[in-house]
C-alpha cells in the first residue's frame, strides 16, 4: 500500500486516476494472498493442496483450457461487452450464465470468477467478491502501521423542537453521550446553484448552537460531530466531500466550542475502536448500476447486500467514477482497509442493523422525516434503534 502522510493536490494527475485502480486492486489481492482458500502453505509441500485454489492471471488464459479462478476489476470497455482486468491484461467475459453470491455487482468492483475460456470469451460459472479477512489478522500482518491516519436536523421548528426532546432526555441521563452525531442533510432542499437562503441557514444553525447551549451538561461534556450530505452546501458532489463552509457555521462553533465539522466520509477513533461514518444515498445508486439481478439465495435486504459490498470491496463506494466522482488523490480516505469495527452508513433507505465480517453496520434512519435516531454503546457494539 502507498502511505500518505502530506497533503495532496485536490486536482490530480492522470495517473492518479490510474493508480486509484491499481491501489483497490492490490490491496484486496494482498488479502486473498492470505487467504486460506487461495494462498499455497509456504514450506510444507506434503499438505494437500485438495481445498486450494489457484487464481490465475488474466494474461495467462490465452491458449489455457479447463475450469480457471481469476479476479479482476470488471468495466465495459465496449458497449454491451463487459471485461474482468487485473494488473497483467483484460478478458471479455460472459456473465449470462453466471450464479452470484451477496451483493452488489456493479462496475469498477473487484470480482472472483471461475469458468473457462470459449471463443476468446471468459465464460464465467460463478463470482462472487474476494473473501474477507478477520481485522485481527489483517492487523498482525501489519503490527507498525496506523491505518487510522490514513440524527439528521432540518431547518424547520418542527425539526428543531423534537431534537430538543431528544437532548433534553440525554441531559437527564446519569452519563452523558461522549459524542452526538449529525449526519446532512441540513436543509429541507439541495444547495445547489439555484438555492439562495444561505443567509437563513446560518441562522438556523446559530439557532441549533442555542439549543445546545441550553443543556449545560452536554455542552460541556459531549462533542458535537457535524458530517455533510451530498446535497449540503460545499464545492461539488465529487468524494471525499469537505466539510460545511465555515460562513454557515461560525456563530454555532462560536456557542459550542466542542463542535466538530467533518469531512464525509469521516473516521473517529474511540479508545481502541474505529467507527468510520458516511453520508450517502448508496443502496438506491448501487441498486441502479447493478450489472447482475441480486442474488436471493442468502438474503433479501438490499442493505445486507450493500454491507456485503463495501466490505468484501474494502471500499465505501465502488461505483464507477462517472457515477460517483472521487478525488483520485483522496480514494484512500474510502477505503475500509483494515475492516473497521464500525461502519455507520447514513442512507435514506430504511434504517437496518447487521453484522458482517466482524464489523457492525447500521443506517440510523431520518430524523427529520420520521424521528428515528440510533443511541450506539461502543464498548459493547450495542446498537439501539430508537424513535420519538
């Protein structure tokens, strides 16, 4: 992996395009190269190699017959004809007849797939995503390196009032939270360039750090953690998002000073867990790009197959980059490498929980539409859906 340890352009070289691939693809490679599956006992000749599968590189299929494993990124390089690309060359590939595991199959995801060479085609038999590591095992294989380096409020009264119940309750508790969470979007309608009420969303956030203010037990002993959604005011659409402008935010940081305005996505280190947070509408766009019908055969909650995604992906949003713009130079900041503890995944499908590789994943739900909200115990990964 390439470390990053100083700041980057935000407008990169072509290359940097080109290595945001390369860098997805060698880190899920290094971990199948661990995989019990896949990788071929170091010294011990004599163990049978009867449960093991050899991945082939896509160049050496040329000329090769016979039932091969490969994995690759897949694109569509062509209209209608779609290619499986790993570091060495491409391969057309048939899905038609392909069976599938959990999740979503859209382009730019990095897949396993067994079949045969037929007519220059690879036709493939079954695919699926690269198997997962234990995050305690990726994290003996690199004991030095710290990978952590690398509620919903609205404008309107009616928002505000029941946030304010929300906080009064927590200001009765014996223990206060030590963090609350504000996911975007912070207005009833996108910032985009017709919007032109920035003076009056000030003021509703001025009107929020009141509202904080007047619940002394928080303010003092809670941070205030702020994260942007797609459609909240900032420079663009294109991930990682920057965090709110501070013209709309000034007089709140000015009442509480324990705010915090993040990027988004946005990690936080609480004592030894990593809860990594993202505000994006994911389920509904990967649904879209799907290149293959979800499979039903595990389960059929878009939302698990959606955690079965991005952790089997080791990334937050593999959609194509014409879908979802990233900056190239930032890709790293969305990758979930190794698998974090935590994964709250803001979306505006229904609120869900589950458990996936090791990891806890939940979508709290809208505050603004519904009142639903999530009180999350990390001592305990304990997650508790809640509602007014």
């Amino acid at each position: 992996m390439d470390w990053h340890v100083s700041n980057l352009p935000v407008h990169g070289e072509a290359s940097a395009k080109i290595q945001v691939y390369r860098e997805r693809f060698r880190l899920l490679l290094q971990r199948v190269s661990r995989s019990e599956y896949f990788s071929s006992p170091a010294f011990d000749a004599e163990i049978s190699q009867s449960n093991k599968y050899e991945i082939s590189s896509i160049q050496s299929l040329i000329g090769l017959t016979g039932t091969k494993w490969v994995m690759g990124l897949i694109s569509q390089m062509e209209d209608g004809h779609f290619y499986l690309e790993d570091l060495s060359a491409s391969v057309e590939v048939d899905l038609s007849k392909a069976k599938i595991t959990t999740g979503f199959f859209t382009e730019n995801t990095i897949l396993f797939a067994e079949g045969e060479m037929h007519n220059g085609i690879f036709q493939v038999i079954t695919c699926g995503f690269p198997p997962l590591e234990n995050r305690d095992n990726t994290l003996k294989v690199h004991p030095e390196d710290d990978f952590f380096g690398c509620g919903r409020p609205d404008k309107r009264k009616k928002v505000l009032g029941k946030l304010e119940t929300v906080l009064d309750r927590f200001e009765r508790v014996k223990i206060v939270p030590s963090l609350l969470v504000f996911m975007g979007s912070f207005c009833s309608r996108p910032c985009n360039l017709s919007f032109c009420s920035y003076s009056s969303l000030r003021q509703q956030f001025g009107k929020l750090g009141r509202i904080i203010g007047n619940h002394p037990r928080l303010k003092e002993s809670s941070r205030f953690l702020f994260i942007p959604s797609p459609g909240d005011a900032g420079p663009s659409t294109v991930l990682p998002r920057c965090s709110l402008p501070n013209y709309l935010t000034e007089e709140l940081r000015g009442i509480i000073p324990n705010a915090i305005f993040s990027s988004n996505p946005c990690r936080v280190k609480f004592y030894n867990q990593d809860i990594v947070f993202f505000r994006q509408d994911v389920v509904y766009r990967m649904s879209r790009s799907c290149l293959i019908s979800l499979s039903s055969e595990e389960t059929n909650d878009p939302f698990e197959d959606l955690d079965s995604t991005i952790i089997h992906q080791s990334h937050l949003c593999p959609l194509p980059l014409m879908e979802q713009p990233i900056i190239w130079n930032y890709d790293h900041c969305l990758q979930l490498y190794p698998t974090p503890h935590t994964i709250v995944l803001g979306d505006k499908s229904e609120r869900k929980v589950c458990k996936f590789g090791g990891a806890t994943c939940f979508n709290p739900g809208s505050f603004s539409t519904d009142s639903t909200f999530v009180a999350y115990r990390p001592s305990t990964q304990k997650v508790e859906l809640s509602a007014l």
